[in-house]
C-alpha cells in the first residue's frame, strides 16, 4: 500500500486524472474508429480510394488544426482548449452512428481529426507543465501505456456491440466521452490548472509560433520524418482491416484480435523497452524503431494466415512502441517552455501522412493488392529514418550538443 501511495505522490493529480482518462477515451474510440474503413466498405458504395481519403479528412484537418490549438492553449490556457474538444467530439461519434450519407461522414471525419488534434498535443503539453523535466520520459511511457491498455479492450468490445447494430460502437463511445469530459472538468477546476495556467510570463502570438517553428530546420526535418512514418502506420487503422478480410478467413475478427495483440505487447514490453531507450539516444530509439515498422509491414505483405499477421503486429507494435516514447522526448527537449504546447501543436504536422496514407493504401490495395502496399509502406518507415538522422545533425549543429549530452548522460 505504501508502494502504491509513493507512486501515486510521484506525479501531479492531473497526471494521473489524465492517464485514467485516457485509458477509457482510447478504449471507446478503438470500439469504433479502426472499423471505419470497414464500416464504409461495406455500408456504402464507395470506393476503396474515395474511404481512405474520407478517413485520411481527418488528420489532414489535424494537421493545421494542431498548431492552432497549441498555440491557443499557450495563449489561453490548456484547460478551455481541452474540454471544448472533447464536449465537440462527443457529438462527432453521435453523428457516426445516425448517418450513412458519405458527405456528412466525410465532415464529422474532419471535425474529428479537428477534436483529436486540439485535444491530444494540448494535454501531452499539460502533462509536461506539471511535470519535472527528469521525469517526462516516465509519463510519457505512462500515458502511451495507457492508451494501448485502452486499445486492448476496445475493438473486441466493438466487435461484440457491433453484432446487436453497427452504429452502437459509436453510440457508446459518444457517451463514454461525455462521461469523461464532465469529470475531467471537475478534476481541472479542483486541482488549480487555471493558477498553474497564469504562471506564464510571456504572450505567445500565432505569428511568433509560427515562425520560431519554421525557421526551426530540426523540427522541420523532423516532421519530414515524422510524415513518412506515418504514412506507414495510419494503415493499421485504416487499410489493414480490409486486407485481413480480402486475405484470410474471419478476417474481421483477425483484424480485432490484431489490434488487442498490439495493445498486449505495448502493455508487456513498454517498461523493458523504455528502460533500454532511457539508456540510448532518442535517434537511436527511433531508427531502432523504424526497422520494426518495416519488418513487421513485410510480414503483412506475405501473410496468408492468422499465425503470420500476428507475429507481423508483434515486429510492428515494438517499433511503434520505440518510435512514439522517443518522439515525444525529442519534441519535448526542443521546445521553450513558454512554446511547449505551439511544439506539441505544430508537431500535428506529420498527421500529413495520416492522410496521405489511407488515400494511398486505398488506391494500392485496389488496383495492385496487399503484397504491393505493405512492401511501399515498409519503404517509407525506412526513408523516415534518414529525415530522422538529418534533424539530429540540425540539432546538434543549432544547439552545439547532442540531447543526451544536454542532459548530462552519456551515450
């Protein structure tokens, strides 16, 4: 007991609000949102092509929409960008499950990937607030964990209300956001995010954010990266699910058991992986990573069974787990502190490939089939790493050290 009460104490309460939170936010939203492009496949008639753009809608808009929200939450606070996000996305999934129309399903995607994009990089950015420096890594680790303890959960339990009625995922998800938001107000209220929020000295305007960020020619390489990596992952949650079904028997309930497996293995080897990065540089991590990216995608490529695609999401989920934790450091170390949340906006930016990638999986998958596809996304996680190497050289050159060496640590 005395052991749970000292971790407890280790870190804010709103740190810990937020973890909780996002384990049930990221375990409603994976109920739904990584059937998507199977529920458009086969409730409408459109085109493998025409769905990936429609998913890739809403990270394009998370792509500008990030940077705003994030210099607004250094502006006016992390509090009323938050909660104003959440009480909107709320009403998205509700709009999910009431319509069929592929143009208003084309808009609720962007006001979704709007919602994620001013929500996400802004309580990553809170996190950090009330956060000690040395101890960052540790919650980013925390928080990503929850969100695959979240996802382990979630697509089974879709799978299950799906059965009853193929808009009931998005019906619970909806509410159990609502739920989320009217506690995670109260929480923000009691623990004086407002008095945390007026502790800063010095006004961020939009012009000023925008252009420190731009002439920033680390992070712009960066997020080059972070574009091509993405690309490779957004087919996890769009392009897989098809190619599952198109491949093996039960695919669809493959596709679910795929997404537990990944959340399973983030949950086991998040701890033993991020001790090895802690020792590590962030760019070593990171291209570690990448390899994992490309290994597990060549394994989807020539899957023709159950045993192989879950050995493939295994090789994926660990490169996902390396990449993810070490990009939020690399953000974090790069960022002033009265700039954290305009960096962790901006870095919304990669979410190019949020949309890029649907829409491109989409034509791949439909005129030159899986194998194809897979290979392509393997490439572009391995040209990531190149963009990755090249910002670390910018950094160093601007800052005149290496991050760990910013730290203090050795290599």
């Amino acid at each position: 007991m005395s052991w749970i009460k000292m971790r407890l104490q280790e870190f804010h309460p709103i740190v810990w609000s937020l973890v909780v939170g996002t384990v049930f936010v990221r375990a409603a939203s994976s109920m739904s949102m990584p059937f998507l492009f199977l529920y458009l496949s086969n409730q409408t008639d459109m085109s493998l092509a025409m769905i990936g753009l429609t998913i890739g809608a809403g990270p394009l808009a998370g792509t500008i929409g990030g940077f705003f929200a994030g210099a607004w939450s250094d502006r006016i606070g992390r509090r009323r960008v938050m909660l104003g996000a959440l009480y909107v996305w709320t009403l998205v999934f509700v709009g999910f499950a009431l319509s069929k129309d592929p143009w208003v399903l084309l808009f609720l995607n962007i006001a979704g990937g709007l919602c994620r994009s001013f929500y996400e990089p802004v309580s990553q950015a809170l996190m950090a607030d009330v956060t000690p420096q040395e101890k960052r890594l540790r919650v980013f680790g925390i928080r990503y964990m929850a969100i695959n303890v979240g996802v382990a959960v979630g697509p089974i339990a879709g799978v299950v209300l799906a059965k009853s009625s193929v808009a009931l995922p998005f019906l619970v998800t909806a509410l159990i956001y609502l739920i989320y938001v009217i506690s995670l107000q109260g929480l923000l209220n009691k623990f004086g995010i407002k008095q945390i929020e007026g502790q800063k000295k010095e006004v961020v305007t939009f012009s000023r954010a925008f252009s420190v960020i731009v002439n920033d020619k680390a992070f712009r390489l960066y997020m080059l990266a972070g574009v091509l990596g993405a690309i490779g992952y957004s087919q996890m949650s769009s392009t897989l699910a098809k190619f599952a079904e198109m491949t093996v028997v039960n695919g669809t309930e493959l596709f679910a058991i795929l997404m537990t497996v990944n959340a399973i293995v983030v949950v086991m080897m998040q701890l033993p992986l991020t001790t090895w990065a802690e020792k590590k540089t962030p760019l070593t991590a990171i291209l570690v990573g990448n390899v994992m990216y490309a290994v597990g995608d060549v394994g989807y490529a020539f899957a023709n069974s159950w045993l192989i695609f879950i050995v493939a999401m295994v090789f994926f989920t660990i490169g996902e787990i390396l990449t993810f934790t070490a990009g939020d450091v690399l953000i974090d170390r790069m960022a002033p502190e009265n700039m954290r949340g305009s960096y962790y906006g901006a870095k919304s930016f990669s979410n190019l490939g949020q949309f890029i990638g649907p829409w491109m999986g989409g034509l791949l998958l439909a005129h030159y089939g899986g194998t194809t596809l897979f290979l392509v996304v393997a490439a572009t996680s391995m040209m990531s790493s190149a963009f990755q190497w090249a910002g670390a050289r910018a950094f160093e050159a601007t800052r005149g050290k290496s991050f760990h060496e910013a730290r203090g640590e050795s290599l």
